[in-house]
C-alpha cells in the first residue's frame, strides 16, 4: 500500500521535469496522508499536461456520498481493471501523483519502524493513478479525487513491505495517461529496485501532523 508520502519539489521543478503546460501552486510537504490534496498531473483532451491538486481518497461517480473516499486511497493493480470502484477510472481516467518519496512501515524488534523510499538519482518519482470526477446531488459541488495504484514489492522493498506504489518511467508517462487499457496493464508492475534507495527515519512521521524536511533525514 502507500499510506504516506512526502513532495518536496517546488512547482517550477515539476513544470520543468513533467513538461507541465499548467500547474497549481503549492509547498513542499514531507508527510502527505490520505483525504488531503495532492498534486495530480493529468493529460486534458487537447493534449495539454496539467498538475491541479485532487483530493486522495477515490469517491466513484456513482457514490452516494463522498465518504466512501476515506477507503479507496489505494487500487491494487491486479484488481484495478475489475473492480467496480476503479474501473471506469481505470479505463478512462488515469493520472500521475508526483513524489520525492514514500514512508512504508517494518515491524522490528516489535516497534513498527518507518522507512523513507525514493530513487537513487533524486528525480521525483511518478506513481500511477486513477481520478474521477463526483457531483453533489444535494449542491451540485464537483469533487474530484485520486487513488494511487499498488502492486507487489520489488527486491528493495520485499525486506520492508509487500506491497508498493506503481511507479510510472518518464518513457511510459504519456502511455499511462492516454494509451489504451490493454496497452497499459503491463506497466503495473514493480519498478527497479537497483535505481530506489530506502532508509529508516524518524518515527514522528507515523504522526498525521508532523512535517518537515528532517522528516526525510536517515536515523
């Protein structure tokens, strides 16, 4: 799963390394939970890639209320293309959610001790996504959301977790966006674990209102 994650590029970094034609402002954040905004880079229908900030936790068009989106901050990937939650999106709404890092939590010595992951070159990390689009009967307010994708670990992450973010390669980042379902699929998988680097950190990430860049630093 990915419960956690930090952002620390600033937008002009992302508008440079996406190719973003358009992005929304905001700070560098290094203890990113659930049901909270976060940057979410689309491709729109005339071909424009645009960063807006969704709100993580999927809630499906057809949801009664938006509470369902509490639940839904995570599609595994070999369930993704079937399940009903997801699979519209799946089809037709697929997104990246750009990282510097994620958190992932290993039991030792009884005490569940955090991790901070991230890539070896200290490139941002691009996880595959699924957005939707929900309305308010009641308001008509427009709720748009996201959920990150998941798949087995690699060799890196086996020693900590069992499951991982589908991080998306700068070469398949459009193909993630526009390409077909059935051309897509083999992209959920595990990426290299040569190129990520994981550590232990400060426990005081397992706390929703802790930030800060020493959140990052090794222990």
């Amino acid at each position: 799963m990915c419960g956690r994650f930090a952002l620390k590029a600033p937008p002009s970094e992302l508008v440079t390394y996406f190719t973003l034609d358009e992005c929304d402002d905001f700070s560098p954040r290094y203890n990113i939970p659930p049901t909270t905004k976060i940057a979410t880079i689309r491709q729109t229908p005339e071909g424009k890639r645009v960063l807006n900030l969704l709100r993580w936790g999927l809630v499906p068009f057809w949801a009664k209320d938006p509470s369902i989106g509490n639940k839904l901050n995570n599609a595994r990937g070999e369930t993704v293309a079937e399940k009903p939650s997801f699979r519209s999106a799946f089809k037709a709404r697929r997104c990246l959610v750009p990282a510097s890092g994620f958190y992932e939590w290993k039991t030792e010595n009884k005490v569940k001790q955090p991790y901070y992951i991230s890539l070896k070159s200290g490139d941002p990390m691009a996880f595959a996504g699924i957005w939707e689009s929900w309305t308010s009967k009641e308001s008509g307010e427009i709720l748009e959301s996201v959920c990150i994708v998941t798949t087995g670990p690699n060799e890196l992450m086996a020693n900590i977790h069992d499951r991982m973010p589908v991080i998306v390669g700068p070469d398949h980042w459009k193909d993630w966006m526009t390409a077909p379902v059935d051309e897509v699929k083999s992209l959920v998988a595990p990426y290299s674990a040569d190129a990520m680097q994981a550590w232990p950190v400060s426990r005081r990430v397992s706390r929703v209102g802790e930030e800060g860049a020493d959140l990052i630093e090794r222990v």
